[in-house]
C-alpha cells in the first residue's frame, strides 16, 4: 500500500505548536518530545490506514469523510479527511476540549 503525504492545515500545525509548548513548560522536554514522537507515528498509521480513523465525530458534525486517531500515550486526537492524494489534517485536539465547537471553525469545514 501505497503512503499518503500527510498535510496539516494552519490550526492543526497551530494546535501541535500549543501543545508541545504546553508540555515544555508544564511537564517536560522529555514529554514534549514524546508528543512528538506519538503525533509522528499517528501520522504514518493515518497516511498507511486512513479508513481505520473513528469516523464519530463525522457523523455528530455531519461530515462523514472526517475521521479521527487516538495519539498513544496522549489525550489528543489528530482529526483527518483522506484525500484522493494526500490526508488532510484539520486539527489535533485534546480530548478534553469541546470538540464538537472547537471543529466547527468555518475554514475547517471546506
């Protein structure tokens, strides 16, 4: 099977910068890098699998191509359409937030 490039949006990218910030000055760098790690291997198990992200909050948003991945270890999800040529990356929340509102963003939604 062939990968697909993963690309995320501007608020994905954003919203990994958050949380590595959050890590490095809460936790520690060693947490920090291990977001990192887990958002890497996230990332290659969507570009291999896309179809085997939970399409739940698809369906609660109504947009049934949305799909999203657990991080291991992390309590962050990394929200995802696939692409005929890559996998779109829209956000990477953490699983605490309001997911619903924080996916609701008008930009997102094209």
């Amino acid at each position: 099977m062939k990968l697909k490039s993963v690309v995320p949006r501007e608020l994905a990218r954003q919203d990994v910068d958050d949380a590595i910030a959050y890590y490095l000055e809460a936790v520690s760098s060693s947490a920090a890098l291990g977001f990192i790690d887990a958002l890497e291997r996230a990332y290659t198990h969507v570009a291999r699998h896309p179809g085997t992200g939970s399409p739940r909050y698809g369906h609660e948003l109504d947009l049934p191509d949305l799909r999203s991945w657990t991080l291991s270890g992390y309590p962050y999800f990394v929200f995802y359409v696939e692409r005929p040529d890559h996998i779109d990356v829209w956000r990477v929340l953490h699983g605490q937030r309001d997911i619903p509102s924080w996916m609701q963003d008008p930009d997102a939604l094209t």
